[in-house]
C-alpha cells in the first residue's frame, strides 16, 4: 500500500458528485493522492500515515481557478491604474510587466498560489504571456511544484505590437516563430495528460487585440496536433468588439469560430458581451467559459451571463483574474461574488427583458430558479472549473478522484449565527481562510498556514521587486 491519508469526523463533507450528496461526520481515506474512499467516518479504515481530525469543520473539493495572471501581483494597485477600463489599465501595465525577470516570475507565481490555497484553490490556471527579461514558463511551473499546487501553465503570447494595429507596444511582443517555437518546448517537457497530473500546458494568445489571425490559426493547429487546450480573453469589453467588428467586419465568437478557435478544448476568459446565438454556439461546441466578477466590476466590463450560460449547458468555471485587476487571488471571495453579481445582474435585468427603471426593486417576485444559489456558486469553483479545464479527475470527491480538498472552521466569527445551513455559509458569510488545504493527497495548509514553504522571506522580496519594478512609471 502507498502513502496513505484519512480525514475523519468532518461535521459535513461536500462531495459535489452527481447526487452532490453532503455527508454528515464525513470523511475520506486516499491512497498515493488519489480517493479510495469517500463516505461516513465509521465506515472508513481507522487509520492511515496522515490523520486529519475534521471535527467542527466543512470539506469541500479544492476550488479550481480557471483564469489568472499570477505575475500581475507585482502590481496590484497601482496608482496610475486604480481608476481605469481595459485598455488604458492594459496600457499602464504592458511595460511593467515586460520586465518579470526570472526571479520575479518566481517570487510572483508563489505569492499568488499561495493566496489561492490559503482560499481552499488546488488546481491553478495561469495565463502567462509576457516573456521579455528572461522570464520563462519554467520559472511558475517549478514555483507551482515547490509549492505543491496542481498547475495548468500556458505559454501564452503577444505578437501584435502598435504598428501593426495591435494594443501593446512593439517593444512588448515576440516574433510568432519564437512563440510557437517555445510552446513546443514548454508542452514536450512539462505536459503531462495523464490521471492525477500535476503539470498540464496550455496554448494561449492574449487577446484579439494583441495577436494576428496567422498565429491564433498557428496556435490551435499546434494545441491540436499536441493535445493541449486552447484559451484566450474574449468578448470582455465593448472596446474589442468595436476592435474586431471595425479591422474584420464580425463579432469576436464569429471571427474566433473563422479562426477554429471553437470545441470542447477551447475555453475563454471573462465571455461577457455575447448574445443568445452565441451562447447557443458555446454550449453546441463545448466551448468554456472562466467567469471572473471581480475583475469584471474592477474594470467595469459588465457582468456575464453565467446563469443564462448554465441554463444553456455551458461549462463555467470561476476565475480570480489579475492580480492587478482584483487586487487579490481569493477564491473563496470570488465565489461569493460571483453569486452575489449575478443577483445584481437579475435586479437590474431580469430574464422578461431590462426594467424601465433599473435600480428601483423589482415589482415582481423573482422565480426560484432565477437566482443564482450559494451551492451553484460553489458548483461553479470545482464542478464547473474542473469541465472547463479539461478533468475528470478533479472537482468533486468520490472514489477515483484526487485527494484535492479544503477545510474551514465552522466555529468562527464570521460563521457565527449562520450555521442553519453551514454548506450555503461558506458562500453566504463573509469569506475566511481555510484551516486545511490538501492537494494530491499532501498538505499544503495546515492550521491556516503554508507548511511546505516559509513565505516570510517571499512577501518580503515581493514588495522590493514590486517597488522596483514600478519606478520610473
Ligand atoms: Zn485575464
């Protein structure tokens, strides 16, 4: 028998399998990082090489972040940035950026996962497409592996430079032979497809704005032929599709669908501005989507349909965006948003068509089904990111999945008085820490702390390299 791990007396453990069954004085048994066991406490074995005692707690399954940029967490809140939409937000970053050197990839990637697994996250998307100064994707993917957090890692890219009718400036983009040819590089040494996979590559090009139509075809002809996902920003501010509808005559999802840029292992970040036929499109083609309501209010880019996507059979994942346009990497924050924006967006829109005064109280009782419910939002952050990622390992706990789960302390302040319903608390009462974070069956937080790294040392040399970094801007 491999290394073994049991959690035992959770007052409840939320499984979000099929009958999304919630167990009371639940808990699991794994083997070697994966589930071998999920179900009542007296029917598991009595003991293993690791023992949590549950007691007084929630289980869920490990949050899945399906959109982030783990670099930007040198420059969360930037004065020249704080007070902006995406384009001149995107302007007054690009250059910074450009300078993540090795040692700052590094340092960010930590920070930033850090603050996920604290907030109950164990699998990590990133969108990473700067890499100028020497930074590479090596750099996140061995922070992620030190760490101890399952890691999607994309070798995104930016080729399209002011002159050529792009956003960012010419001195921030690459050559597209370069691009594809590191992507080849990142994929043939790091992706691993395989169950229980720690490390997965994915081809990313930026945004509509800042890549050509040569390499977005380039990118998924070469996501196809590695079988790797595809992912881009889209359709997240009325700035791009005035962009794409003035240089191509058409809406983003029908000049992406031209570009082969549809199917179940293509998923976009934010998908915000579409209408009917294109969720219609989404759901026919498998297509996901990475919601991310923070950043969406930050920028004030508008709220995504998600429940008209979730009616329609969409996959949707939640995403902490940024760092510098959230300013935080909180999981447990961004699910509760995400519930609570798409109550705003039912107030100020219901399903018969928009109010003739949007902020007076609706004047009609809403239908249950209308309103975005604690457990969909929770659905969202593991169900939904696992689909949207491409896993059927991840995002529930059952028998044959990943010992991926996180714990919170129901005996809390911010539980207290709330606990008629401690599943819909998580999302409902102000969010927390998790006192236990479990990836691949290993601890990573324990008692509210990371354990498998000291993190004095990183937050301290995070604010010089932030400082550093931002001088002369
Ligand atoms: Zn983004």
């Amino acid at each position: 028998m491999g290394r073994t791990l049991l959690l035992k007396n959770a007052d409840i453990l939320v499984t979000m399998d099929d009958e999304r069954r919630e167990i009371e004085n639940g808990g699991l048994f794994a083997e070697d990082g994966m589930l071998t066991q999920v179900g009542p406490t007296e029917e598991l074995p009595k003991t293993a090489d690791k023992v949590i005692d549950a007691t007084g707690q929630i289980v869920l399954p490990g949050f899945v972040n399906t959109h982030h940029h783990l670099n930007q967490t040198l420059t969360r809140n930037l004065p020249a940035a704080q007070n902006n939409n995406l384009f001149p937000w995107l302007q007054a970053h690009y250059r910074i950026w450009a300078k993540t050197h090795p040692e700052a990839s590094r340092n960010s990637a930590l920070v930033g996962l850090a603050e996920l697994v604290l907030s109950g996250c164990t699998t990590v998307f990133d969108h990473s497409y700067l890499f100028q100064s020497g930074n590479k994707v090596d750099y996140q993917i061995e922070a992620a592996r030190d760490l101890g957090v399952r890691f999607h890692a994309s070798r995104g890219s930016m080729s399209l430079g002011e002159s050529k009718g792009g956003l960012p400036p010419d001195d921030c983009v690459e050559e597209e032979d370069d691009i594809l040819r590191d992507s080849i590089r990142v994929i043939d040494r790091y992706h691993d497809a395989s169950p229980g996979s720690m490390t997965r590559i994915v081809v990313a090009p930026c945004s509509p704005f800042s890549v050509s139509e040569d390499l977005l075809r380039e990118s998924a002809r070469l996501a196809r032929d590695k079988g790797v996902m595809l992912h881009t920003h889209l359709c997240e501010t009325l700035d791009e599709e005035r962009y794409t509808l003035e240089r191509f005559g058409k809406r983003p999802v029908e000049w992406m669908e031209g570009l082969d840029w549809t199917g179940p292992d293509v998923w976009f970040a934010h998908a915000i501005h579409v209408d009917d036929e294109e969720i219609r499109l989404f759901a026919g083609t498998g297509c996901g989507a990475a919601h991310c309501p923070c950043s969406n209010m930050r920028l004030a880019s508008g709220i995504a349909p998600v429940k008209k996507y979730m009616a329609a059979g969409v996959k949707v994942g939640l995403g902490v965006d940024g760092s510098a346009s959230n300013d935080g990497s909180n999981m447990l924050g961004e699910v509760r948003q995400a519930m609570l924006l798409a109550r705003l967006q039912l107030g100020l829109m219901p399903p018969e068509g928009p109010r003739k005064h949007a902020l007076l109280p609706p004047s009609h009782p809403l239908r249950a089904g209308e309103w975005m419910t604690a457990r969909e939002a929770l659905e969202l952050a593991t169900r939904g990111g696992a689909a949207v990622l491409g896993r059927d390992d991840i995002g529930s706990l059952e028998t044959g999945k990943c010992a991926d789960f996180f714990t919170l302390d129901l005996n809390t302040l911010q539980f207290a008085g709330g606990l008629h319903d401690p599943v819909a608390a998580v999302v409902f009462c102000c969010p927390q820490g998790a006192s236990t974070t479990v990836v691949n069956g290993k601890v990573v937080v324990d008692d509210g702390q990371i354990v498998t790294m000291e993190m004095g040392k990183v937050v301290t040399d995070h604010n010089r390299m932030s400082l550093e970094l931002a001088a002369g801007h």
